[in-house]
C-alpha cells in the first residue's frame, strides 16, 4: 500500500515537472512571438512614411541611352568570359573529368600506359 | 642589435627585388615602350589573373665574367618565370625581358625555362612562353647553345601531354626558333618575328635582300609557312587570344577540356541550312556558314586562317563542349587537298586527339590537286598523314559529307575506314570514285567511240553515272554512310551523337611510336 503511494506521489511529481516545463516553453513562445510582432509594426510603419526624394528609382534617374550602353557592355563582357571559359561560364572545375565514369578514367589510362615522365 | 640585422636583411632583400622588377632598368623600360612594346612583366600581368602569379627565380644572375658580362648582371638574367592562372586554372609561365642584355638566351635562362617546364610537367598544367629575345647570349659560347637542347628535349616530353602554348612577341631567331615549334601552338603579334637565318646572313650567302618581316614576319608564316597558328595586331592581343585558345583545350592529356554553360539551344535548327549547298554544283559556298550556323553561336575560333585556306581547321562549341572542326573550303580552289592542306589537318587531328577533344569533319572535296608540283612536292606522303591522323586517333569521330566526296579524297577525309564513329551525309552529297565525265571516258570509250552520235551518247552515259553515284544513297546502302541527314537537323543530330560517344575509349596497339609520313 505504502509502494503504491510512493508510486502516485512519484507519478504526481514527474507530470507536474513536464507539465510545468511545458507550460514555461508556452510563455516564453508567447513572448518571442509579441516581441516579433511589435519589431513587425514598428518596420510597417517605418516603410509606410515618405521616402527621401534621394531614394528615387535608380532607373528614372539614368538616362535610356546609358542604359542601353551599359547593357551591351554587360553582354558584351558576357561573351569575352564565355570565350575565356572564366569560373562563372564552366560547368566543371578544370582538372575534373567531364563524364569522369571509371570506363573514361581507366581507358585513358590504358591509352597513355607506354607513356613515362623523363623530365630531369 | 638582432632586430637591426633582421631589418638590413629584408632592406636588402626588398632592394634585390626591386632590381629584378625593373629588369634592365627604367631607360631600357622606356625604350620598350617607344617601340611600342611591353615589358615581360606588363605582359605577364596582362596575361594572368590579379594576384595569381607566384614568381621563382627572381634574383639568379649569370656567372660569366668574359666580355665584360661581369658588370652587366641583372637579377633574374632576362627571364621572368612561376605559376599563375588564367581564368582560374593553374598555368606554368615564362617571359623573355627584352630590356636585360636583348633578352638573350643565356645558361641561367634555360636553367630558370626548364625548371618551369619540369613542374608544369610534373603538375599536369598548362606551359605558356612568351618569347621576345635577340637569340643566344655570344658571350657564353656553347654553353648558351646546350642551354636551348635542354629546352628543346623538355619541350618534345610534354608535347602531347600537357598544352604548350608559345607567343612571340618580338625577335625570335637562330635556334631559338625550334622551341616555339615544337610546342602545341604558335601565336605571333604584330611586329614580330621568327627566323633561323636573319636578313645580313641571306644577302651574305644568296644575295637576297629581304627584311626581317618580309622573311619572318607574324603574316609569312601565318599565310605561307605555317609555323604560327595564330596572329594578333598587338601584344594585348596575343595575350587575349592565348586565354581564348586555353578555353577549348584541357590541363593535360588525362582531363577534358572546359564545357561553358550551354549558351545555344540543343535542337536549335537553322533553316537556311537546307539551302547553303547552291543547286549548280561547281558553284562555291563558304563552309565556314556551316560552322557558324550548326556550332555554339560565335564559338568557332580558327587555326591556319590564312594557310591553306582550301581547308578550314579550328575549336568550337557544341552545347557548351568543345569540338575540333575540319572542313574542305569549296570557296577556295573547290576544297581541293594539296601539301598545305593535308598538312594542316593532319597537324590539328593529332592535336584534338592528343587532347581528347571530339572532332567534326565536314566533307566537300573533288579529290587532290593535280599537278607536277605537287607531286614533286611529295603530295603522296603529305596526304597520307591525314590517313594516318585519322587512323591513329581514337577520339569520337564524325564526317558529314556536305557535297563532293571523290576517289582517295573521300577515304582520307574520314570515311568510315578511317575509324569514323559516325558518318553522316546531306541530300546534296556526290560518292564515287572520280567525277562523272572522266569515269564515262574511262568506262564506256568504246561505246562512245562506235556510236552513232558520240557525243549524244557521252551525255546519256554521263546522266546515267551521276544517277548511279552522285548522290548519298548508294554509300548508305552499302553502310558508308550510317544516315542521310537534312542539313538543318546536323546540330541536334551532332550533339545527341556526341553525348553517346563522350566515353568512347578506343586502344592502339602498343608501340614506341607510329611512323607518320613526313
């Protein structure tokens, strides 16, 4: 009988201390998520209220031809890189095989096995 | 007291350095530039990118006193060489100065040039030289000689297993010439140039009055000798067409060259294609308007432009990898194979194949140009290269037959026996053995000759043979052509093909070396 006490007392404690973590995580959840939302209103807010006249779109400002000129010299940067095979125009990085299948790989190597390095 | 020591060292160091930077010093520098050229370093920055270059060798100087060199030692001795990248990937460089003692080629340079190419061996990396040099240093006698043999035997070691790549920019004469020979690629800036006896040497023993630029310069031996690939109108130039040229070709002869992000749509099909070859078939075309429509848009860059323009050879791009081109120019001399020609595209299979790069032939050929000159000139033994390039190479291979494909023409310019892995043909495409009038000479003499009306019958028998065999059909019949394509469909038909055929691995036998008529 006494066990069985001891057991109920012992159930009683372990719930009350996860139902009393549980319920400290809640409050806290709930205080992050008030925080939050006032960070939220007060950013609302400070976009809601007249721009600068200096932060006018950048591309009102520029005149069409420059533009233009810009573009062209964009793309026409975007071929030299193509020609050149720069780092942002490859698809691999050099040194690696393409199609690097153990088939390739050990062809290859089957291919240049008379060769030797005789470099002194 | 320590920390004085330590700080006369580095002065000292820095003030070594600084002497090496300025190479012959800045008299010599601005000479450099009125003659409108750059210094070894100016090149090398323009060459590599910002910050990469990592340079070895900076202070040894030469241990000879003879003729007064004892006073003339410059740090460095008239070479600039280390690593760097272009584009992000590792190259081995070495710059001739032109502003210490003519850059001449002296002991120190081709210990420094060696070194360089002995690690760029070793590392599976790219070798560029950029040559500007009086020739060999006198003063050192035969030393500056044995100096360019052990250039030369390294430069023959790494032919074929890692890119060498050789700029000239200057003088290069005597036996300095053989070492830009023999790497991969010769590329010429305006005001250069390349000879192995000079002007004074010719009117000497000849009597011949010649420049140095109507003997050697960049358009000589890219129009009529051959030995450079590439010209460029100025140093920046050269230095831009290097970086385009490494773009299509690997590290080394284990790796796959770069693939750009594909650009150009796969199944792009240009419909003016179908309608290139001209109904007359004498009548010329530009095949080089095949390759710019069928190929990655702008990606084609040509080799050899102006020698031998009766065949086209050079890289270009399908979806993003990169292709070595051949083609037979119907717009200069009917595509006809001579000595130039064969030479060129036997030069640039070896090449391709060296360096795992697929290639593409385009054939429009009557055959090879008659003629006592060329046959005097050795054209067997000059057109049998290709047939050994295209035998010997194991890269994937495929022929398109645009229009004429004649007698032996036809079997070396990558026919099915050649090892071709695929060998396409157009509507337009004419197979025989010899063009339709000689054959019926040849065939029916008799025929015509007892006819009543021999040149009626000579008509009959002449539409009755371009029937037979000016067209694709009979080759595909009997499995010399695997497909007759439209022309317009060559792009996707090319890149799905080539997808296949990426991990081909084809072996030779083992050998030393194949013997290729020279």
């Amino acid at each position: 009988m006494s066990n069985l006490g001891w057991g109920l007392q012992m159930t009683v404690l372990g719930m009350g201390l996860v139902f009393g973590v549980l319920a400290l995580l809640w409050g806290l959840l709930r205080l992050v998520l008030r925080l939050e939302k006032h960070g939220a209103r007060r950013a609302d807010a400070a976009a809601s209220s007249p721009a600068p006249e200096a932060a006018a779109e950048p591309g009102e400002a520029m005149d069409p031809d420059l533009v233009a000129a810009i573009a062209a010299a964009v793309v026409a940067h975007r071929a030299v890189r193509r020609r050149e095979a720069a780092p942002a125009m490859r698809t691999f990085w050099p040194g690696s095989l393409i199609h690097a299948s153990r088939w390739l790989g050990s062809g290859r190597m089957r291919q240049t096995r008379g060769f030797q390095r005789r470099g002194r | 007291m320590a920390n004085d020591s330590a700080s006369d060292q580095l002065a000292t160091l820095r003030e070594m350095r600084s002497r090496a930077v300025l190479g012959g010093g800045q008299k010599r520098i601005e000479q450099q530039h009125a003659r409108g050229k750059l210094t070894a370093r100016e090149r090398l920055a323009l060459l590599l990118d910002v910050g990469s270059f990592q340079e070895f060798g900076a202070l040894a100087t030469h241990n000879v006193s003879e003729f007064g060199l004892d006073k003339q030692r410059t740090p460095g001795d008239g070479i600039v060489t280390g690593f760097g990248k272009i584009s992000g990937r590792r190259v081995a460089v070495f710059a001739q100065d032109f502003t210490v003692l003519g850059g001449s080629f002296s002991q120190v340079q081709s210990n420094k040039i060696c070194r360089i190419q002995d690690l760029a061996l070793q590392s599976g990396i790219p070798l560029i030289g950029l040559n500007d040099s009086g020739g060999a240093r006198i003063q050192e006698g035969v030393r500056s000689l044995a100096a360019y043999g052990e250039v030369f035997v390294r430069n023959v070691m790494a032919s074929g297993v890692i890119p060498q790549i050789s700029v000239i920019m200057g003088p290069c004469a005597g036996g300095a010439v053989y070492s830009p020979a023999l790497t991969d690629f010769v590329i010429m800036s305006e005001g250069s140039f390349m000879f192995l006896t000079g002007p004074d040497v010719i009117k000497a023993v000849t009597g011949e009055d010649v420049t140095a630029q109507s003997l050697g310069g960049a358009e000589v031996h890219t129009a009529q000798s051959g030995v450079a690939h590439l010209a460029a109108p100025t140093e920046a130039d050269a230095i831009e067409t290097v970086k385009r040229l490494l773009a299509y070709l690997p590290q080394n002869n284990n790796e796959d060259p770069p693939q750009v992000v594909p650009y150009d749509a796969p199944d792009r099909m240009d419909e003016a294609l179908n309608t290139l070859i001209p109904v007359a078939e004498n009548e010329p075309y530009d095949i080089r308007d095949a390759i710019a429509m069928i190929f990655d848009r702008g990606s084609f860059m040509e080799l050899h432009e102006a020698f031998a323009p009766n065949a086209v050879v050079g890289f270009a791009r399908l979806d993003g990898f990169s292709i070595g081109v051949i083609a037979n120019q119907p717009a200069y001399m009917a595509g006809a194979l001579n000595i130039d020609a064969s030479d060129k595209i036997s030069r640039f299979i070896r090449t391709c194949d060296a360096y795992n790069i697929p290639l593409v032939t385009f054939v429009d050929c009557p055959g090879f140009l008659p003629g006592t000159s060329q046959e005097y000139g050795g054209v067997i033994r000059h057109g049998a290269k290709i047939i050994y390039a295209y035998c010997e190479s194991s890269v994937p291979k495929i022929s398109i037959v645009t229009r004429k494909a004649m007698g032996g023409a036809y079997v070396a310019m990558c026919s099915k026996q050649m090892r071709t892995d695929l060998a396409f043909a157009w509507p337009t495409a004419q197979i025989a053995v010899m063009g339709a009038e000689p054959a019926v000479r040849v065939l029916y003499r008799e025929d015509v000759k007892n006819a009543e009306d021999p040149l009626a019958r000579e008509r009959e028998l002449i539409a009755y043979y371009r029937e037979q065999f000016f067209n694709p059909y009979r080759a595909a019949d009997v499995g010399q052509i695997d497909e007759v394509i439209e022309p317009v469909e060559t792009r996707p038909r090319l890149i799905r093909a080539l997808e296949v055929l990426r991990t081909k691995v084809q072996e030779n036998p083992p050998k030393k070396h194949g013997l290729i008529p020279t």
